[in-house]
C-alpha cells in the first residue's frame, strides 16, 4: 500500500543519531518537552513532514510560518527530533509512523524515543517506560519505572508498534500528569530524565518557572469559580431578593 505520508529534508548532518518523537497528548508533556529542547539547544529546522491528510493548518512563531510537523537536529547532541504542534488522527497515524520509523532505519539512527504523557491520580511526578524488546528495558530501568501493564495510545502508540514490526529498537518515556491542562513540571521530569541518560545539561529552570506561573493562573481561576458559585449559592437561597 503506497504511503500517503513523506519527509522532505534539507540536510542532516547528524550520524546515527538518537531520534525523540513528540506528539500532543495528555498534558501537552511531549509537546513541551521537545520545544523546551528545540528553544534551549536552539536546534536547527531541517526538514518537515507531509501528508494530505494532515489539516489545513499553519503555525506561527516570531511572525514567522511553519509547517505543523518538524523535524529539527543538533550535531552535538547528535540528536534528532520530530515535532509536531497538532495533534494527529488516528487515520494517518499508520502512514505516520511507518514514515517515521522507516526514515530512521535509512539514516541509521541507533534508537527512536516516543514521548507522551500518562495520568495518574497519586501526583508523585514519576517518569515511566517501556520498549519494544526485554532487553532494551536495560538502558533505561535505572531512571524510570517500568510501565508493566497498560495502553499506549496515539502515535506514540502507533510508533512502537512499527518499531516491532520492523526489529528497530524503539522505547517510550511517560511524563506522569494529573490531568489535561498543560503540564510543564511532568515535561521538566522527562527533560531531565533524558539529561542523566545520555550526559546532557539541558536546563529546566524555564520549564519550573512556566509551571509556577500555570499553577497560580488555574489557582485563580479555581478561586473565581468559588466566588461566583457562593454567589449563585445565595441567590437560591433568598430568590425574592434575585
């Protein structure tokens, strides 16, 4: 079956690199995380993804248009990632993927990471993961908690599974979050997981920063909601007076 999905590059200058797939999920704790790298490394832009069933849409930033779906590289991380900034439905997630994972077996790449996030109710800010064989839970068991049993949706998902299909090593780091709302304290754990893996510094001061400044803004809005049901609270108890 011909795919409907391709890469389009403008050069890549990274030898079997380390390849981190990034996908909005729950708690943005992929997508965030990923920028963070991007903005930080200050990674360059090398080539997007197409598809003609991805939406008509076009992202900005600083003015400037960019595609949805990104991929970016830094020679000293020798690092690569695929960014996207929409989410994806489930009908290209199969095209996605089989892109995805059958560009990294072409450029040689030692190992795709898919990050997401994963809700929990005990908020105990822990990273998990997973990987397609026994063997490769060896690199990562020292810095995360094996996710033993469950589901991984998306194309996070969809992006291990291929990596199965086709022997590639390929493993997943889970950021815990709580809810939906943007979570940059479970990104700032998956950064910093990566950091101790490979060796890196990248900072998360920012990504603390941003969450403080979220936390305060939902503790508001949280309190206005308050007010204004202990407002509406006395209204149905004195209605003459409404």
């Amino acid at each position: 079956m011909e795919l409907e999905t391709s890469i389009v590059l403008e050069g890549l200058d990274v030898e079997k690199p380390v390849i981190i797939a990034s996908f909005p999920g729950i708690g943005l704790v992929s997508t965030i995380a990923t920028s963070h790298f991007i903005i930080e490394l200050n990674m360059d832009n090398i080539g997007i993804i197409e598809s003609r069933k991805l939406p008509p849409i076009a992202t900005l930033f600083d003015g400037v248009v960019l595609p949805p779906v990104r991929i970016y590289q830094h020679k000293d991380y020798n690092l690569v990632i695929v960014h996207s900034d929409i989410p994806i439905i489930p009908d290209i997630a199969y095209d996605l993927s089989n892109t995805i994972v059958d560009w990294a077996i072409s450029i040689d790449a030692k190992r795709i990471y898919s990050l997401a996030g994963i809700a929990t109710f005990e908020d105990k800010r822990r990273v998990f993961g997973a990987a397609t064989q026994k063997e490769l839970l060896n690199e990562i068991k020292d810095y995360v908690e094996i996710f033993k049993t469950g589901t991984i949706s998306g194309v996070a998902g969809s992006i291990l599974n291929e990596c199965v299909a086709k022997k590639f090593p390929g493993l997943v780091l889970l950021g815990e979050t709580l809810g939906f709302n943007p979570d940059p304290r479970a990104a700032a754990e998956v950064v910093e997981v990566l950091n101790k893996m490979f060796g890196w510094e990248v900072s998360t001061e920012k990504l603390i920063k941003e969450a403080e400044i979220i936390e305060a803004q939902m503790q508001k809005l949280a309190e206005q909601a308050r007010v204004q049901e202990e407002k509406v609270g006395r209204k149905e108890e004195f209605p003459m007076y409404g």
